[in-house]
C-alpha cells in the first residue's frame, strides 16, 4: 500500500519562508511524477508545483520565483521550498504522485498559514 506522509506546515508570518517534506512509502518513486498541489477555503485544489522523473519541473504562475520543487529518489522524499510567502499562499498542501501508468496517490494534507 503506498502512503504519502507531509511534513513541514505550520504558521508563518508574510515574506518568510517553510519547507515542506513529503515520504512515499510501499512503492519506488524514480519513475514517477511528484507534485505539490493546494486547496484553499472555498477553492479548487490547484497544481502548485510539479517535478517529472527527469527532474523537470513547472510552477504555477502565482508562486514562479518563490517556491522550488526538488526530489531525492533514493530516500523517497519530495520537498517544496516556499519563500517570501504572502497571505494568499495560505492553504492545506497535499503531496502527489503519479506513476507512468497513471495511478495516483495523495497525502492527507498539512496546513500552511501565513499571517499578515
């Protein structure tokens, strides 16, 4: 069974910065896509950032120059480095994978709050 445990959320004030961390677990990760996405009270969940098994990545708009995406295969891992964050960042993130033949998992959440 695959799980995906977040890490990293928390409460932070405007312009500063939280890493979040993500573990899979029960399944190998090197092929796979890993995404960040988020959802917001009353919004859609929305892709925040993606990183392929090539280690390509894609932003979305509202956080491109701010949030960094990464991966290490070895430990299973994926991070989301979130920088100068504003207010509107605030949302529960939730950790994706997508394996080649299109099986998807998702991680139970961890909240992100950033004060004005």
């Amino acid at each position: 069974q695959v799980q995906l445990v977040e890490s990293g959320g928390g409460l932070v004030q405007a312009g500063g910065s939280l890493r979040l961390s993500c573990l899979v677990s029960g399944s190998n990760v090197r092929s796979n896509f890993m995404g960040w996405y988020r959802q917001a009270p009353g919004k859609q969940r929305e892709l925040v950032a993606g990183i392929a098994s090539t280690g390509s990545t894609n932003y979305a708009d509202a956080v491109k120059g701010r949030f960094t995406i990464s991966r290490d295969n070895a430990k299973k891992m994926v991070y989301l480095q979130m920088n100068s964050l504003k207010p509107e960042d605030t949302a529960v993130y939730y950790c994706y994978t997508r394996t080649p033949l299109g099986l998807i998992n998702w991680g139970q959440g961890t909240q992100v709050t950033v004060s004005s």
